[in-house]
C-alpha cells in the first residue's frame, strides 16, 4: 500500500516476440497532499535483469507522472516487478509500491503441412490396367 507515490497504472503488451523492443509505461501518482515529491521508478525482468527506469522526477501533489523504458524480449516468458520510490526527509529513497505485470513470448505458429502428394501407381497396379486394356475389359470400382 503506497503512502506518497503510488503506481496507478503500468502498460506492457500481454506478449511479445523473442527479440522484439517493448515499451514499458508506469504512471506514478504523488500522494502527498502538502507539496511536490521527488519520485523515481526501478524495475526488474525475470528477478536478475534491471530495467533502466531510474530517472527522477519531481511531481506535484495530486499529479501523475509517467516514466518509460523498454527492454528486448528474451526468448521466454517474462515477469517485470516495477517499484515507486520517494525522496524521503534522510535524503534516500523509499521504496513505497510495487506491482508485477506478465508479459508472454509470443508463439510462432507452424505452416500446415503441405498437401499429401497422390501416390504414383504402383507396377502390379499399372500391370493390371494394361492386361485389362488390352482385352477391352473396363473395370469400376464402387
């Protein structure tokens, strides 16, 4: 539960291909009611990989602040832990909210498989067609 800078809302796509370049968007809102805050955002792919979010922002009480940062898509699922943190009165930051987003690497489907080739007829097959030919014969099947 954030106490003055609260993440309101965190955009990502549901999934992405291996590879490709996602953009991450947290919007961070200032709950103190009694003046400007500064506030910065950090986060994590996959609990070892640091995404760079650290830029620090002085937002007004009330106001919202987006911070972006994008990362390339590794080749698995990935889990962001993003986190909100506020300039407190020792002159460190305080980690205030946290929140997870899942972001699902995209299948690739497969092609069909190509269509079965007919089968070429085989010699006793070709055999009997000529014998039969030959006599004036015709053969149905049904």
């Amino acid at each position: 539960m954030a106490n003055f800078a609260k993440i309101v809302e965190i955009d990502v796509p549901l999934s992405a291909d291996e590879g490709e370049m996602v953009d991450v968007f947290v919007k961070v809102k200032n709950l103190y009611s009694e003046g400007a805050i500064t506030i910065t955002v950090t986060g994590v792919a996959n609990y070892t990989d640091p995404l760079p979010l650290a830029s620090q922002e002085l937002v007004g009480p009330g106001e919202i602040m987006t911070f972006q940062t994008s990362f390339t898509m590794p080749n698995k699922n990935t889990v962001l832990h993003i986190g909100s943190w506020y300039l407190g009165v020792s002159g460190e930051f305080v980690l205030d909210d946290r929140v997870q987003a899942n972001i699902s690497i995209s299948t690739v489907e497969e092609p069909p498989p190509p269509p079965e080739k007919k089968k070429a007829m085989e010699w006793p097959t070709l055999a009997v067609i000529a014998a039969v030919a030959a006599v004036g014969v015709v053969l149905v099947r049904r």
